[in-house]
C-alpha cells in the first residue's frame, strides 16, 4: 500500500450534540475553537484506504492559541476512534476505541503554529480494517490543560504511523 493522509479541516467538523467546539476565523484561517477549561469537541468521518491493513495510525493536529504566551502552559486533547461496518457499529450508540492523549505546547508568540502527535495501534484505534467508515473524536481534557484563553486548532490529519 503507498503512501496516504486522511486531511481533516476544521470545515470538515461533525459537532456533536452536547459541548461542541466551534468555527471562527483567524486571518483568512477557519479554525475550531476550544475554550480553556471546557470539555468541548469534534468528530470528524471519514473512510480508510482499501489497501490499510491494520497497521499504526498517527493523528497530528496543528494549532496555535490566543491570549496566552507561557511556554510551561498546555492544551491536552483526548483522542479516539470508532469504527462503524455492518460487522459492527450502531448509529444510535457510540462505540469510540481507547482515548489517547496528545498535547500542544504554548509557543511563546501568540498565534504561532504548533503541532501534536499521538500513535494509535489498531486494537486502540477499535481494530479498524481498509475500506472502513470511521469517527475520529477530537475533545479537549480540562484536567490535562493549563493554557488560558481559547487553543485554535487548524488542523487534523490521520496517516499511517510507525
């Protein structure tokens, strides 16, 4: 199988029912928002290449943030799958895989770009195959969090992952 990146921009955002994240504008770049101490989030869907095969998957987001500059401060974003095939799955019950953390950093220069990663195996990343339909969860863990003002995520991106 060659190389691929499933890209996922904030346009692309499912919001869920109960604390969802939000669209707004920095520049001319449509970010999401999350505010420091929330619990909001974003899914996002989309469907595996034919050819995946089980292997590791890397989630990056790209981000910055307003209204904070200190670089010991931190945004902590639960990460989750869930797959959803006619072997498995159910529209009205979510079935996410296991959460992982991933953190940005606060840059020292407000609104500069950051990026997080976090490696999922397929068993954490609730075993999905190629060709599968899936949910990718995006929420921000107040517990893990100490920045201040709002992160502004620009970016989500799912690739294969060593």
């Amino acid at each position: 199988m060659g190389l691929w990146l499933i890209d996922f921009p904030p346009q692309a955002a499912h919001l869920p029912e109960q604390n969802p994240a939000w669209c707004d504008v920095r520049g001319d770049w449509v970010v999401l928002i999350f505010e420091a101490g929330s619990d909001r989030s974003v899914h996002f869907s989309s469907t595996l290449p034919p050819g995946y095969q089980g292997q590791n998957l890397e989630v990056a987001v790209l981000g910055a943030f307003s209204a904070d500059r200190e670089p010991t401060h931190r945004a902590e974003f639960e990460v989750a799958f869930e797959r959803l095939s006619p072997d498995g799955g159910n529209l009205r019950q979510s079935q996410w895989g296991q959460s992982r953390s991933l953190r940005l950093s606060v840059p020292p220069e407000e609104g500069k770009v950051v990026e997080g990663s976090v490696t999922f195996t397929n068993s954490e990343a609730a075993n999905l195959r190629g060709g599968d339909l899936f949910r990718l969860r995006l929420r921000l863990h107040p517990g893990g969090s100490n920045f201040v003002g709002r992160a502004e995520v620009v970016r989500v991106t799912v690739r294969p992952g060593s």
